[in-house]
C-alpha cells in the first residue's frame, strides 16, 4: 500500500485543518521543510494541497511546489484547479499527478478533457460527506451520490481516485473502512483520506486491498511513524 504524506498549504505554511475548516487551523511550519522531512523518512511520493485555490482564492501555490519537486520524488497535487489551464499550470510547477475535486462536478467537461489528455496522472478527488460530494473546499454539499460519481469517473477512463471522509479529516477518529472498501467497488485504485490515526488504521487498509492512503496530522503529531509504517506497509 502505498503511503502519501500530505502537506497542505495555506498562505505559504503547511498546515491541517480540522474537518477541513479554515478557522480551525495548526500550523507546521515551511511546506518545502515538511517535504523534505518527508522524503528523509522514505517518502515514495507527496500528496501537496493549495488550500487557498480549494477555497477558490488565488494564491500562487507553483512556487512552493517547484521547490518541492526538486526534492527528487514525484508529486501528486490537488486543490484549486477549475480549467485546463489550471491543470497546465501546476504541471509545469511539477506535479507528476494532479487531483480533480470540484471541477469534476460543475464541468465534467473538463474532466474528460484532462483524461484525454494526461490519462493515468489524473486522479479524481472524491470528497464526501454523508454519501454527498462535497465542493468548494468542503464548504458546500453537491447533489451528487459520491459512490455514483465513482463509477461515472471510472467510466471517463480515471484510474485512481482519493476518498476523504469530511467528517474525518485532521480529527484523528479513525478511517471510514466501510466507505472507502465500497468505493474501491467502483473499479477506482483509491487512496484512503480522512481520519487516519494509527498503524491499525493502515493495516486494515492493507488488509482490504486499498491502494494507498494519504497520512496528515497522524504523522505531524507522531501518532504514526512515516519511516516505520512505509517499512511495513
């Protein structure tokens, strides 16, 4: 299984958010720091979020993710990308994979457009809350069954796809095993997020099948060891 540690930025810091609220927010410091500590655990691959382009704010997140990239792993990254040229841009800052969330929804358009286009090294972001997608940086509530947007992305050819229990995420109350195991059903590789605490978490994962799963405050808090779970998983 493979194992994402998560960096979120937020006005140039690496940060969690609880539930995905922006007022309930811990700072970690330099994103670029972050990385490399990362990358010095064995990190195989990096899991970078624009917070403030999830919250449909500009912020200029290319800079930050160019200097991460020349840390020598390869970078999936997410948040904020609304059009093909969003999509261009963050490609060219270095991400070997971006995450489609919100634009999957309001233009799919867009969605088939990028698989077209980039195939493999697009990843949908399935952010769900009660069974509902959530867009606009978990701040609204889409009409649209996330385990159905499942299968109609695996339909438009997307392979892997991150699932994040809202309700989970940066509170450490354990993963959604039952919700993630039924979006794997969908035929997607997924990439469990939200919730994750400890090892027990990630072996049940791995127990299932799941494909990967990304790891955010668990590891800044040192609730799991990165060096050590990616020796086991």
């Amino acid at each position: 299984m493979i194992l994402y540690p998560a960096i979120d930025v937020l006005d140039g810091r690496a940060v969690r958010l609880l539930y995905g609220r922006r007022e309930e927010v811990t700072d970690y410091g330099d994103p670029v720091e972050c990385a490399r500590r990362w990358v010095d655990a064995g990190a195989q691959i990096l899991h970078v979020v624009d917070l403030k382009g999830a919250f449909g704010e500009v912020s200029g997140i290319e800079r930050i993710l160019e200097r991460i990239a020349k840390l020598g792993v390869p970078v999936q990254s997410g948040g904020g990308l609304r059009s093909m040229e969003d999509i261009h841009r963050r490609f060219r800052a270095g991400a070997d994979r971006v995450v489609l969330g919100t634009v999957c929804v309001e233009h799919p358009e867009v969605l088939y457009e990028a698989v077209q286009k980039y195939k493999e090294k697009i990843v949908a972001g399935i952010d769900a809350k009660d069974g509902y997608l959530a867009v606009r940086g978990w701040t609204e509530l889409a009409d649209k069954d996330a385990f159905e947007f499942g299968c109609e992305a695996k339909a438009l050819g997307v392979t892997d796809a991150v699932f994040t229990d809202v309700g989970r995420d940066g509170a450490l109350t354990g993963v959604n095993l039952a919700d993630t195991v039924k979006m794997g059903e969908t035929g997607l590789n997924v990439i469990a997020s939200g919730g994750i605490r400890g090892m027990d978490d990630l072996r049940a994962l791995k127990e299932k099948g799941v494909y990967g799963a990304i790891l955010g405050r668990s590891i800044y808090t040192g609730a799991i060891d990165l060096a050590a779970a990616i020796g086991e998983m």
